[in-house]
C-alpha cells in the first residue's frame, strides 16, 4: 500500500474488513504462522506480529534489501 509518499504495510481481513496499516516498510513476506510479516525499511530487516503490531528490527546497515524471506 502506498501512502503519504512511502509504502505502507496493512492487512486485510479476507471477510470483508478494512484494510489496517500496521506498518511502513516494503516486501513484506507471510510467516508460516499467519501472524508474524517480514518487511524492509531502507537497509533494515523487521518482523512484526500482525496482531499486537509490535514491531522488532532483526537486521540493520546491510545497505538495500530487497525481497526478504523465511527459511529453517
């Protein structure tokens, strides 16, 4: 989603809901949970629990990211 001149990351509820942002950043990745997102922000990696919107930096100052994702 973009908004206010940067991307934005929200969810949606496929019931029908609005679309609630939880976030700013781009790519965002799915964990296998359903609940917890990866997304970047500049050269910075986060995870957010898509529930409470707690938001943790795991990764920073590697330059640009770009598309994230999960592995064991």
């Amino acid at each position: 989603m973009r908004g206010g001149g940067g991307f934005e990351v929200a969810v949606v509820d496929p019931g029908g809901g609005a679309a609630r942002v939880i976030g700013t950043g781009e790519n965002p990745v799915w964990g296998a949970d359903s609940r917890h997102l990866l997304f970047t922000e500049g050269g910075d990696l986060y995870l957010i629990d898509t529930v409470n919107a707690r938001r943790t930096k795991i990764l920073d100052g590697l330059g640009r990211i770009s598309e994230p994702s999960w592995s064991r």
